[in-house]
C-alpha cells in the first residue's frame, strides 16, 4: 500500500514500529497500530517494512512466506 504522504525519514522509518511512537503529524492515534501489526506478522513469519514511496510517502510492505500445501485425509467407513 502506497500513501502520498510526506514520508518518513530513514530514522523516522526505523521507529515506526515502536509502541506508542508517533511521527508529530499531529493526526492523533495510539502509536499501537504499527506495532500491532509487526508482531502479528513476525509472529506468523512474515516481516513488514516501511520503503520510500517514489514521489514522495511511504510504501508500506507485508512479505510472507509460502504456506505448506494442505494434504487431503481420506477416512474409510
């Protein structure tokens, strides 16, 4: 997802995920959201990052990694 925002800087973007850290936007909020969700993700392994976004923003990028196939149980009667 890419916002057109006025971005972070790399100090800004090496932060975001603290709890309760805030960028001063002025916007309000908790400083829980991006937190929340990076230990949702690493918890199921897969990793966020904040990139700069071409033009200004920010590109927020969720990686997971691939499932393992489901394998079909068949039951006898």
């Amino acid at each position: 997802m890419v916002d057109q925002g006025p971005g972070l800087s790399d100090e800004q973007r090496a932060r975001a995920f603290d709890r309760f850290w805030q960028a001063g936007s002025g916007h309000g909020g908790t400083g829980l959201g991006l937190a929340i969700i990076n230990r949702l993700a690493t918890a199921s392994g897969a990793r966020v990052e904040l990139r700069r976004a071409e033009g200004g923003g920010i590109d927020a990028v969720a990686s997971f990694r691939a499932a393992a196939p489901i394998l079909a149980v068949s039951r006898s009667r």
